[in-house]
C-alpha cells in the first residue's frame, strides 16, 4: 500500500486564491525540498521513518503579485 501526492504527480492544478490579495497561487514545490541540499533527491521515508503514516504532503505556495506564502497540505490517495 502506498500513498501519492495528486499534486507533486500533476493530477490536479492548484486552485487558490491569495487571502492577502485575492490573485492566484503559485505551487513552489514541496516543503521537504527545502529542508536541505540534497532533500529533493531523498525519498520522504528518511523525513518520516517507515513506521509514520503520512497522510498530507506540505507544499509551499506563493503569490506572485504581492509575495505572500504559505504552506498548503494536500490529502494523499491511496493507490
């Protein structure tokens, strides 16, 4: 059993407003990525462990137009 993320797999398209400014939201990757050099390479076993159920991926969002961000959880599927 294993989960993924619909957003991280292009299975959907971020559709959020900026609470600051109204205009849309840009997905800017995911949160673990930004933990370190080498964390976009590591699979999110090492962050978690493999006895931690995961069940939201954390994405960074931000606002182009006024350079507000925010971190976003996305709901993980099954497959």
């Amino acid at each position: 059993m294993s989960y993924i993320c619909s957003l991280c797999n292009g299975l959907f398209t971020l559709s959020l407003a900026c609470p600051a400014c109204s205009q849309p939201l840009e997905d800017s990757g995911r949160l673990e990525d930004y933990k370190g050099p080498y964390s976009p390479y590591n699979s999110a076993d090492q962050y978690y462990g493999a006895t931690y159920l995961q069940s939201s991926c954390e994405h960074i969002v931000s606002c182009p137009h006024c350079g507000e961000q925010y971190i976003y959880q996305v709901d993980l599927s099954l497959t």
